[in-house]
C-alpha cells in the first residue's frame, strides 16, 4: 500500500500570534479548507518582547482550534523556509490587509522563492470585517482598558484580560 501522507498538502501559516485575533482565525480556518493539513507555525524570537511566551501562544491557539483536526501548531526559529522543507509543506500561506502588508509579503515571497523554488507563498486576503484587526492594536486597546472581544477569539480575551490583571 502507497504511503497517502507523503502526497497531502500541507500549508504553513507562520506568524507571532502574540495574540491570536479574529484576523488570524479567518485565514487558517480558509488555509484549512485548501490544504489537508494547515501547520500554525509560531516564531520565537529573541529579538521581539512578545505580550505572551511561546508556551502560552502555543496553548491559545491549540485551545481555539481543538476542533478542527486538520489544524496544527508548532513552533519554529530560522529560516522558513527550512522549517517549511523540513514539514513537507507545499504552500507558505500570509494574509493581507493593506497595500502596505502586499508590499512587505511580496518581498518575502521573492526571497524564499529564491531560497526554495519548490514552496509557494500563497496570499489571502483578509476577509473585510477583519481588515484593520492587528495584534499590535488588540494589545493597546487592552492595555487601555478597551474591549477587545470582537478582535479575538473568547478564550484569547480570557487570556488577554488576565495577562493586564496581572500587570
């Protein structure tokens, strides 16, 4: 019998997630519906001061999709594009906003096409209720005392207002 799980689509959606918005939560559930398998590759990264650890990211986002078996999380420093061969995935999927994110995401595109041909980057537009939603406006909002539950999943808020609370 042929090995079925060499031949699956796999689509990498990486990202901070710090946190997870309603944004995100619309292009991986779309990721899900092109792909077999949509890998939600969180980035840790040294260099950023991030609101939550890569351990509490990790938790967010497995909580939000714990139904959706096609949806995975994992975590990744480097190249992407290594950790993307290393996957097996197809695809590198972004999502776009605004003009101002096309021109950033197609600079990426045009490096990690010359570092591996093989793996596409696949842009989606952000659905228009979730146009303006950024993590970096959640967290002020929040920091501000503003609600953010039309931004972010209710489990994140959860997260989000305790995280201030504790502040």
């Amino acid at each position: 019998m042929a090995d079925t799980t060499s031949k699956r689509r796999v689509g990498i959606y990486p990202g901070t997630f710090d946190p997870l918005t309603n944004g995100h939560v619309d292009i991986i559930l779309r990721g899900a519906r092109l792909f077999d398998r949509i890998l939600v590759a969180i980035l840790v990264n040294a260099g950023k001061q991030p609101m939550f650890d890569t351990a509490e990211r990790v938790a967010m986002v497995r909580e939000v999709f714990r139904e959706y078996p096609n949806v995975e999380v994992d975590t990744f420093d480097g190249l992407l594009v290594d950790y993307a061969r290393q996957k097996r995935a197809t695809a590198i999927v972004r999502g776009i906003r605004a003009v101002s994110d096309f021109e950033y995401e197609f600079q990426m595109a045009g490096m990690n096409t010359r570092l591996n041909p093989r793996i596409e980057t696949l842009f989606l537009m952000a659905s228009e209720r979730n146009q303006f939603i950024a993590s970096r406006f959640v967290k002020e909002i929040a920091r501000l005392g503003g609600d953010i539950s039309s931004f972010v999943p209710a489990a994140v808020n959860r997260r989000v207002r305790r995280k201030f609370s504790e502040m």
